[in-house]
C-alpha cells in the first residue's frame, strides 16, 4: 500500500514508515506565529528555560491589529518585538508587512514537503505549495519553542477531485464554499484534504491558496496541491532553503474521493452564522448588506483585486454601503499600487488600509453596528465576529463582492464581466 | 481508578462544556469544574465523583478552540472522555492538559450512563461491567504529558532530565 502526501512527510521526519492514526513526535520546519507571540512568550517564560531551541525555526509575523489600536495592544507589540531581540529570532516582521499566511508564503517559507505548524488556524493556507502546514494552540507553540518537538496524529486523507472549467466571474472561493457546503464544518475533521483533478492543476497560486486557506473550514488538520511547474515557477527566487517534492503514491489510500464538475458551478455565498451554510448566489440575491470587506488571507491577493478593478473601474459603489480594501502583503500592496488598481478602487469609493487581519476578526477598524450586515471575501462568518453580536456576515467571492458592492446588494458576478 | 459512566450524544460543543461567558472571569480550577456541561446536563457539576468518564458520541468537544472545555472536566476529576470521534483542537487541548480522550466507537455502542468502568491507557484497555473494549495504546510521549498533567509540565520535566533546565 503507498502513502499518501501527509503520511510520506511524517515518515520522513521520524525515519520510518507511518500510517493514518499513528501519534508521532516530530520537529517542524517552521514555527509561525503573531500578536498572540505575547500570550506564548508568557507560556514560555513559565517553562523556565533562558533560550528558545531553534530561534531560525521561528517565524513571527505582527498583523492582528496593525498599527496598534491601543495602549494594550502596542504593549503586546512590545513584548514581542523584546524578546525576538533578546532571542535572536531572524525571521520577524513587523507591522507593515502584511498578514501572516500571505508574509510566510511570499518570504520562501511555505515550501514542498516541509512540516510547518502555526499558532494561527488558517497556518493550513501552506498547503498550497505542497507543505504539510497545521494549526495549533498557544500552550503547544510555547512548547515547541523550547523543545523543538511536537506530537502529531498521521492524518487520514479525503481526496477532491476536480474537474472541468470554472465559468467566468466564477472564483476558486466559490469552489472551496461549495465543497464545504456539502461535507460540513465537521466533513474533514482531522484529516488531510487533497485537492487534485484537472480543474485543480489549472488553478493560479493565489487561487490555490484560498482553498488550503478555507480546508480549516471543514476541520482539516491540512490541506495540500501536489506542486506542479507553476508552484516551482512561484517559489523561484523565493524559496528559503532547499526543498523536496513530495507526492501521494498512486496507491495511496484515501478514506473518501469525491469527484466535482465545476464547468456547471455558480457562484456561491456562505450565510450567516457557520461557514457550512451554503447557498448559491441566485438564491440570495437582493439581500441587503453595510459594507463590503475586499481582503485578507483568504481573499486579498494581486487576483482578487484584479477581478474588483474589472468591475469598478470608472464606475461608483452604491451610496447605500462602504467597501474596504485590504491587500494581503506589502507585496501585493505596492504592486497593486503600481498597476494603479488601487487608485481605481479608491475612486471607486472604496477605502484603502494597510495590509493586515484587523476587520476579519472584528479587532481593527472596519467595525459592525447592531443590526449590521457584512458582505466579505474573508473565511468566517461567525456570530458576532466583525462586530456587535447582532451583526450578520456573508462571505462570497471578489467578483460577487465588487458587483454586489455596484449594487448595494448582493448579486450574481456573472453578468458584471 | 474505577468510576461511573456518564454518557452523552453526537457534537457536544465547547459551549456546552463550558459557557463562553466564564472564560474571562473563572479562571481557577475548582471554579471551573462547578460550571462543567451545566447548559446540557445540570446534575453533572453537582454528582461527579473522581474517576468518572464521559463517553459521547461523535464530533465531541467542536466549536472554540478554549482550553477551559477540556480543564473544567479534568478539574472534576474525570479520568477519561470516551467517544466516537473528538474536534481536532479539542482533542490536542485535552492531552495538552493532561485529560485523556480515547476513540473508542465499541465501547460508545454498549456503554450506558451509570456502568462501572475502569482506563487502563497502559494497556490501552477500557474495562467495564458491560465488557472490556481495546484501543490502541498511546505512544509513550503522549502517556508522559498525560501523566506530568499537561505540556507545559511534561517539557519543563523532559527539559529538566535533559539537564537544559
């Protein structure tokens, strides 16, 4: 029987044949974290010991609330920035680079068969390049930045295969909300999810990263692309140190393989308040909405921002919302500043911040009323979770984003292009 | 350890075993453990005896990723969570915390609340008045957090051996 992608990368960091269900203790690649580093230095100093184990290992990315909105929050800041000094941690970056996944991604970490964890559940976005990359929780990351080791269970794996030719204005966010919609919140728990099929390989990077992004949405422990030429192509010039490629055998064994056509897939909106409440555009179309959020980890790629400049340019958003834009990085910031996408989406009437998480998770700026409603390219729509507790979020694609942002109202992308 | 099964459905969410409202306000153990499932069954803070264990049915411990969910149960002196299958985040919290969790859908079909049931992790054994029920043992990291009551504890000792600390 071979291995899957998962399995093969845990054989090799314990030196032996693995398979699903086995627990293994391992010593990860990289380490990512970010403003929560205080809460984990605390954990750390707890432990006892003077010096982290491997200082190169960690990655810490300052982006949950950027520039700091208070006193408190500049005070995290703070720590952190101390202790990276104190530690000698080379890989720091601070507040004006960017989120995390999208910062990690563009410094050559996320690399082909590296074992990555991160304090942060959408650390899965690595998978992209063929990474086995998983969230964890503080305590763990405090330890590991003393011990260099960690435990994990050898994840099953649930296979995607996809096929056919997405529709113009139809978006890989649509995919991943579809795919969701029909296993659930709970469909991978645990499990690794692979992405492969025809439709797949088609797929641009920064479209690859928004499905890894959202496998945290249906439980995933990881989720991976088998790197092709166009991830290589990408990581050129980027990658940090040298790499392996690493796929599934052809005998692997997956504990479900489901097979989806996307030549015939709408556009689709998840509904407030769980990320598995899916609906296609159509049947929610003409709802209502406050204010649109173009951005973040899931959504605010050089891509993303095109697809909104298709349909803003020269045009105004609807007097009846706010739209706010929110590059992923430094790097699609200055391009898209370059191309002068971002003075179009200004004129438009949207407002540009700086690369960051804050409105995502309700922490920095961009702020819900009671009774409000969001309509956003982000990966959670939890009650409550940009704003008042009365507050609603849908999430959708750019393009269905950008159109319904014409509107004021959300509306099918399709005819917009 | 013997104790007494207490035995509970599908998706039993962080909420339910522990409220969101107290997670910035019971910050000690024994608070915690009076707060334990009280939104699902509110006779199970009150009669829990140590020893006792959980046994549920699938998805348990999904929602938040709070570590109180996991430390509120330990704090009552539950020695073992039972289920079909556990959230991912719960399950590493649960172990990172000292609290073992055990996937043993076998034992979930037969066992009732109220049955007699003894954790042997060592020989990966649940033994109980309806029968005995095998899973595979945990590997010996996982026994020495487990034992050490939690991660943070187990590394400051494994850091201790190592002389490091």
């Amino acid at each position: 029987m071979g291995q899957t992608l998962s399995e093969k990368i845990l054989s090799r960091k314990v030196g032996r044949q693995v398979k699903a269900n086995e627990v293994v203790t391992v010593s990860p690649d990289y380490i990512l974290s970010h403003d929560n580093s205080a809460a984990i230095i605390q954990e750390f100093k707890e432990i006892g010991l003077k010096k982290v184990a491997a200082p190169e290992k960690i990655v810490i990315v300052l982006d949950h609330v950027v520039p700091a909105a208070s006193e408190k929050h500049a005070l995290n800041h703070k720590i952190i920035r101390e202790f990276v000094e104190e530690q000698k941690i080379p890989h720091f970056f601070d507040i004006d680079a960017g989120v995390c996944h999208q910062v990690f991604s563009e410094q050559g970490f996320a690399l082909p068969g590296l074992l990555i964890v991160g304090s942060d559940s959408h650390t899965t976005t690595y998978g992209a390049f063929g990474a086995m990359a998983i969230g964890i929780g503080r305590t763990e990351t405090a330890s590991i930045w003393a011990t260099d080791e960690i435990w994990l269970r050898v994840p099953e794996t649930i296979k995607f295969v996809l096929k056919g030719k997405l529709q113009l204005g139809v978006m890989s966010k649509d995919v991943i909300l579809r795919l969701i919609g029909d296993v659930g919140a709970e469909g991978a728990n645990y499990k690794a999810v692979e992405f492969s099929g025809e439709a797949s390989s088609s797929l641009s990077i920064d479209s690859r990263m928004v499905m890894t992004n959202m496998a945290a949405e249906m439980g995933a422990k990881n989720g991976y692309f088998e790197p092709d030429d166009l991830c290589l192509d990408w990581l050129k010039n980027r990658a940090k140190k040298e790499f392996e490629i690493i796929h599934s055998d052809p005998d692997a064994h997956y504990e479900a393989i489901y097979e989806y056509d996307l030549s015939n897939l709408e556009p689709q909106v998840a509904c407030p308040h769980s990320v598995d409440n899916v609906k296609p555009v159509t049947e929610v179309a003409g709802t209502i909405f406050h204010q649109a959020l173009l951005g973040t980890c899931t959504n605010g790629r050089l891509e993303d921002l095109e697809i909104a400049v298709k349909i803003l340019e020269g045009k105004k958003i609807s007097r009846r919302i706010r739209m706010l834009v929110l590059p992923a990085s430094k790097e699609v910031y200055l391009e898209a500043l370059k191309r002068g996408w971002l003075a179009i989406l200004y004129e438009a009437g949207a407002v540009i911040l700086n690369p960051g998480c804050g409105p995502c998770l309700g922490a920095h700026m961009g702020i819900l009323a009671p009774g409000e409603v969001a309509l956003s390219t982000a990966n959670r729509n939890f009650k409550g979770r940009m704003g008042s507790r009365d507050s609603a979020i849908y999430l959708a694609s750019p393009a269905t984003l950008a159109a319904s942002a014409l509107e004021g109202k959300i509306v099918d992308p399709r005819s917009y292009l | 350890m013997k104790g007494k099964v207490w035995k509970y459905g599908d998706n039993i969410n962080t909420d339910v075993l522990f409220p969101g409202k107290y997670t910035y306000t019971l910050m000690s153990p024994e608070e915690m453990a009076k707060h334990a499932l009280e939104d699902l069954d509110p006779d199970f803070a009150s009669q829990v005896k140590p020893g006792d264990v959980i046994v549920a049915g699938r998805n348990f411990g999904c929602g938040s990723s709070r570590e109180q969910a996991a430390a509120c149960l330990k704090a009552a002196g539950v020695q073992a969570v039972v289920a079909r299958s556990f959230a991912r985040i719960y399950y590493r919290n649960a172990i990172n915390l000292g609290l073992p969790v055990i996937q043993c859908p076998e034992a979930v079909d037969v066992l009732e609340k109220g049955d007699e049931i003894e954790v042997d992790l060592a020989a990966g054994e649940i033994r109980s008045s309806k029968g005995n029920f095998s899973f595979p043992p945990f590997p010996d990291s996982v026994i020495g957090i487990l034992k050490a009551g939690g991660l943070i504890a187990y590394t400051r000792e494994k850091l201790k051996e190592k002389g490091v600390l």
